[in-house]
C-alpha cells in the first residue's frame, strides 16, 4: 500500500457517458496530481492540485475537470466519454517541496474502459 | 517544452546478467531532476532512483545505477544482476523546475519494456 487510494480499480462504461474517479492523497501530502497512461503510452500529464487549488494544467480535455476537496481528496470528472477515453488514470501525490527529494507517490490507479 | 524519449520500447536480459536502458530528454533548464520509474504488471509506479542535476556523481540505489550525462542529456538505467522481479516496464521521468508557483509535475517518457530470462 503507497498511501495514495484510488477508487474505484476498475470502471466500465458507454460512450456519452459522465464518470468520477477519486483520490486520496498520502496523509501530509498537499499536491495531487493525474495522469493518464493509454496503451502503449507513457503517463501523460492532466492536473495539478495543491491545498485545494489550481497549480498546473496539462494537456487535459475540457470534458474532463478536476477538483481538490477541503480533506484534500481529488476527483477527476470525466464526461461526454469516447473509445478513445479509455486508459489507465493515475493519481500521485507529494508533499510538493520534497517531491523531488521523495519523488511522487503513485496510487494503482483506476482503469477505465469505455464501450 | 520538455521531452523525454526512451528509444527502447522492448528489452530483454539474462538473469543475473546486466541491463542498460536508455533515456535522453529535452530542457533548456539547467537545474531539474530526473528519475526513473518502475511499473510491475500490478501497474504500481515504483520509484527506482532519481538524479539531481547540479549533482555529477552518478546515483547508486543498490543493484541499480544511472549514467547522467548533463551535457549530452542523456540519462540511462543501469539494473545489475537482474532478477526475475525486475521485469516491469520502466519509465523515464523529468522533474519540470518549480515555475514560481510551484508546479512540479513529471514528464515522462513512453517506457521500455524489460524482460528477464531465466
């Protein structure tokens, strides 16, 4: 167990559909980040949360949105889904000045199938 | 923007035998930090090692070793004896500098797949 959970592990759904995939950060860890990882791909960059706000966007879908929670959880909206939504979501967290000390903490991430 | 690449998609080594992987990457920054990721088939990323920049003594985690080269941004994983729990796909990742703001994601590259023979 890394400390990040994600829930939920896995997700199955049509397209058009509206998901909500959550995290929550190692106790202490401030910064929340996600990332998406297709096949064959390494984990693209989506969004940066740190205490609650905005730090970063990546290159992120505006059919998807994020939010930080006052608990410091995360959730990570995904709408009007399409085939090609279909990845591997991670979440990571880190302390965000010691990150590059400690790196991030990944959770096992949720694995989204869109049908 | 920065890029990373890892020109190896597949690799494979005997056990116990030694492995280089291969990352180079793309900044215009001179102090970052660089790390590689280990990704098992249970999809956990796994911090393996991490280099900081303005460091020129390569980083030693155990059986594993990085050659960085700052100058020819170059950045590469060496696993020793491997085992057979080394097989996973292992990433490439680059530290974006802090913005002011405190943006601090990773950019990564597309991964080698690493298999271990017995």
């Amino acid at each position: 167990d890394s400390g990040v959970t994600q829930t939920p592990k896995h997700l199955i759904t049509a397209t058009g559909q509206r998901v909500t995939l959550r995290c929550s950060p190692r106790s202490g860890d401030l910064s929340v980040y996600w990332y998406q990882q297709s096949l064959d791909q390494g984990l693209q960059f989506l969004i940066q949360y740190y205490n609650g706000e905005e730090r970063a966007k990546g290159n992120i879908l505006e059919r998807f949105s994020a939010q930080q929670f006052p608990d410091l959880h995360s959730e990570l909206n995904l709408s009007s889904l399409e085939l090609g939504d279909s990845a591997l979501y991670f979440c990571a967290s880190s302390l965000l000045d010691t990150s590059a000390i400690y790196g991030y903490t990944f959770g096992s991430g949720t694995r989204l199938t869109v049908v | 923007a920065q890029t990373v690449t890892q020109s190896q998609p597949e690799m494979s080594v005997q056990e116990a035998e030694t492995v280089t992987l291969s990352c180079t990457y793309d900044t215009s920054e001179s102090d970052y930090y660089l790390f590689w990721y280990k990704q098992p088939p249970s999809r956990q990323m796994i911090l393996v090692i991490r280099q900081e920049a303005y460091k020129q003594q390569n980083a030693t985690e155990n059986r594993f070793s990085v050659n960085f080269q700052k100058a020819a941004k170059s950045f590469s994983l060496k696993i020793s004896d491997s085992q057979l729990g080394d097989a996973a796909m292992y990433f490439c990742a680059y530290r974006t500098p802090s913005s002011g703001a405190g943006s601090y994601q990773l950019t990564f590259g597309k991964g080698t797949k690493l298999s271990v023979i017995p």
